[in-house]
C-alpha cells in the first residue's frame, strides 16, 4: 500500500504557533516564503507527524474505497 505524505500539512503543523497570532495577509506571506533557516528534519517529522483520517479511516482508504468512488461519479 501506497503511504501520501502531505508537505503543506506539514507546514502548517510545524509553524501552527507562529501562524496562530498572524492576520490572514501576513500569515499568507508568510507561507509564500518560508524561512530560508527552515529545518529539513524537523519538516520531515512534523509531515509524518500528520494523520489525515474522516470517520476512522484513513485518506488512503477513502480513495481506495470504490463506493466512495461511485459515489463521487454519481454526483457529478
């Protein structure tokens, strides 16, 4: 099985108490441009570190789901 790291949830994780007492702009320029001292390992850890999950399951096992997928169709 497939593993999908999520980089910009990973952002957002690492630097959530920065962005937390930032306005919409400033926070929005922020994430244009990330700090060049950014830390490569804790980025990585803090994209690990995320669990993308609705009702129990898993962002991987929402995609593979086929009734999800007929259902998605259906609707369109």
């Amino acid at each position: 099985m497939l593993t999908y790291r999520y980089p910009s949830t990973g952002i957002l994780h690492l630097y959530q108490d920065e962005l937390k007492d930032m306005d919409f702009i400033a926070a929005a320029q922020f994430l244009t441009k990330l700090p060049e001292d950014l830390d490569p390992e804790a980025l990585f850890r803090s994209i690990s570190s995320v669990s993308m999950t609705l009702d129990g399951m898993s962002f991987e096992e929402l995609v593979s789901c086929s009734s999800l997928d007929e259902d998605v169709s259906a609707r369109l």
